[in-house]
C-alpha cells in the first residue's frame, strides 16, 4: 500500500512537472528567425609610432531573416573600442562615433576607409604584424560573435584598399 502511494504520488509530481514546463515553454516560437551572423577579413591596423589610436575594419553577414544591430565591439589586449562611421556633411567628411550599425536581413555592412570602421584606443601591450587578437561584437539582442581580428601594417591595409590594375578574363 506505502509503495502504491508514493507511487502515485511520484507519478503526480512527474506529470505537474512537465505540464508546469510544457506551459512556460510555450509562447514562443522555435521557428522564428534567428540573426546567423558572420564575419570576414577582420583585421586591426598596428599602432603607427606617437599615434593614440588606430582603426578596425571588418564584413559583417548576415545570413538570417531577421535584422541585427551591433552596438559594441571589444579587441583583447587594447582598452577601448568604438564604432565610428566617415559622412558627408556640407560637402566635408566628418568622422563620428554611432551607437549602432544595423546589418539588414541578408545583407551584409562593410567596416572599411571612408565608411563604417572601429576606431581602436589604449593598447595594453603592443600591436604585432602578424598577431591575432581576439574580437568580440555585442548585438541589442544579447548575443556575441567571437572571431579573431589579424594585426596588419598600414602597407598591407594600403594594398588591400587599393582597386585592382590587373584583372583576369575567365
């Protein structure tokens, strides 16, 4: 009789349980669009000599059917990130910190010269050619994508800037 009771009674704390759970797991929907970010040829320009200051550029894709809106980014070793954006104003370029960048439902936000870019301050220790630093972007929506940015020279971001002369037929 005691063991049909706790039993029963076991079997009663089981099937509130996964009602209670079932309850408060439902009123949203799994299927929703989640942002699929990703990022591509991340790099971190090396500190020039005397300078305070240097620049991040990155692409940011997103693969999603749903917007996402990055609003902070942060680089190990270097104390302070801030996204920066280049704009015509009055016909002068003007350069200014934004709050955020929304990336569109596929599509994609190059941080590059004359556009959106992270400006980078306060090394803790030296920029290296060649290194990698560890970079994480932070979304309104809680989320964070880590990826690695590649410390490069000012040639090599020059070069990479630059259109092509040559070009190739297929």
């Amino acid at each position: 009789m005691m063991t049909k009771l706790c039993f029963s009674m076991a079997s009663a704390l089981i099937f509130s349980f996964f009602s209670s759970s079932l309850a408060a797991h439902s009123g949203h929907d799994h299927g929703s669009d989640v942002a699929v970010l990703e990022v591509t040829n991340a790099q971190v320009r090396e500190f020039l000599p005397g300078s305070t200051s240097t620049v991040g550029y990155l692409t940011l894709i997103n693969h999603s059917g749903a917007a996402a809106t990055l609003t902070k980014a942060t680089i190990d070793g270097l104390g302070r990130v801030e996204i920066h954006e280049h704009s015509h104003v009055d016909g002068m370029m003007k350069m200014q910190q934004v709050e955020s960048v929304e990336i569109k439902a596929h599509e994609s936000v190059s941080f590059q010269p004359g556009g959106y870019h992270l400006m980078v301050f306060e090394p803790q220790e030296p920029l290296k050619v060649g290194q990698e630093r560890k970079l994480t972007l932070y979304f309104s929506d809680g989320n964070r994508l880590f990826t690695n940015a590649q410390v490069v020279s000012l040639e090599a971001q020059a070069t990479q800037s630059k259109p092509s002369t040559q070009h190739a037929h297929h």
